[in-house]
C-alpha cells in the first residue's frame, strides 16, 4: 500500500508550516507526527488508492497535548467518520485549533496516537475498538 501525507504545524497563516509528501515512509510519519504533537497542529494520512470503498484517511488534530483522531471510511454511497470515544471520561467542551470537541473524543496520550497510526500504515485500517462509528 502506497500512502501521504498533508500536515501543517501552528496557528494561522503567519505563524504554521506545512507540506505534502507522497509515497510516504513511516520514518517521514514518525517525524512528523513528533513535529505537531507537541504543540498544535494536524496530519492526515492518505491511502493512495482506486477502489472507493473502505478506510481511505486517517486524521489527527492537536493542540497542546489533546489528541482527535479521525478516521474517513467510504462505503460506496459516501463518507462517515469512525472517531476515538472514551466513555468513561467527562463530556467536558475541548477546543482544539477554534473548533468545539466532546472531551470523551479526546486522547492525551502520545503512545496510543503513535500506535493508531502505525496500525493505518501497516493495515490500512484501524480497528474498530478503537476507532468506532
């Protein structure tokens, strides 16, 4: 399987960088992934492929250290998003870059994000234990 990836680390027009690598490595994803987990930022993961059915995208959104996970699944009559949901966590409001999430769609832990997007890479998809509709 072929992936890339478009990221961007930062706020605002002035204050980001960003890109978009084709055929990427885990190397390139681990490095960028380190880049804007730290701080605020977003990177999706894109399979490069013809078939428009199954995971397609892998998305993380973050902002100093709250993680959203997203993932965009095609099943031939459109688009719908499999997200990372903690039950036992408050539904407490999470701004994340401007946007208004429930704190049970929010990770903070580094490990499991790196994890996630391991799996993608490896399987092209993530499992739905962990990423549900």
């Amino acid at each position: 399987m072929k992936f890339s990836i478009s990221w961007a680390k930062g706020i605002g027009i002035n204050n980001s960088i960003g890109g978009t690598i084709d055929n990427v490595t885990w190397e390139q994803i681990d490095e960028k992934l380190k880049l804007i987990i730290k701080e605020s930022g977003s990177l999706g993961l894109d399979i490069l492929k013809e078939i428009d059915e199954g995971p397609c995208r892998l998305e993380i959104i973050t902002e100093k250290g709250a993680f959203l996970l997203l993932l965009v699944d095609e099943d031939g009559n459109g688009n719908f998003v499999r997200e990372y949901f903690n039950p036992n966590t408050d539904d407490t409001k999470i701004f994340i870059r401007g946007n208004q999430y429930s704190g049970r769609t929010i990770s903070y832990d580094e490990d499991f994000v790196f994890s996630v997007f391991k799996e993608f890479f490896t399987t092209g998809n993530v499992s739905e234990e962990i990423l549900s509709r």
